[in-house]
C-alpha cells in the first residue's frame, strides 16, 4: 500500500514539471517554489530541499530543481510560480 500511495503522490510532480516546460516554451523566464500544505518541509545539506529552494525566491527558469529531484523526491507537494 505505501508504494501504491508514492505512485498517486507522483501526479502532482509531473503535472508541476509539465508546467515547467510549458513556461520556458511560452518564454517565460523567472520561477519560484510555493512550499506545499506539509509542515515538515524537507532540508538536507547533500540534496536540495524544499525549504533551501523557496528561501532563493525567484531564479532563472533554467536553474529551477524540478519536483521530485529535491530531498524529498516524490512526495514533494510544492508548486512552481512562473513570470
């Protein structure tokens, strides 16, 4: 059962990093992280995490970690804001 949860946690990645190739497409050229509805938000010092990624604001699109590549992989249940 916990591995068929991480399969339907998995939607909200790819639906968010589909937005993320839409925007460069569009020509949109700035994104940030929104922390998603979890108040253990992941750290870590080897990997990217949540926090660490929304404390940087706005960036280049292109340095942008999708979801799923930070600490928390999968689980991830930030968004990406594009201007």
């Amino acid at each position: 059962m916990n591995r068929a949860g991480l399969y339907g946690s998995y939607g909200n990645g790819l639906w968010q990093n589909i937005g993320l190739d839409r925007s460069r497409r569009k020509g949109l050229t700035e994104a940030r992280r929104i922390l998603g509805p979890n108040e253990d938000h992941c750290r870590d010092s080897n990997r990217p995490g949540c926090w660490e990624l929304w404390k940087e604001g706005w960036m280049p699109i292109d340095k942008m970690v999708p979801i799923g590549e930070a600490t928390c992989y999968s689980n991830c249940l930030c968004r990406i804001n594009y201007r």
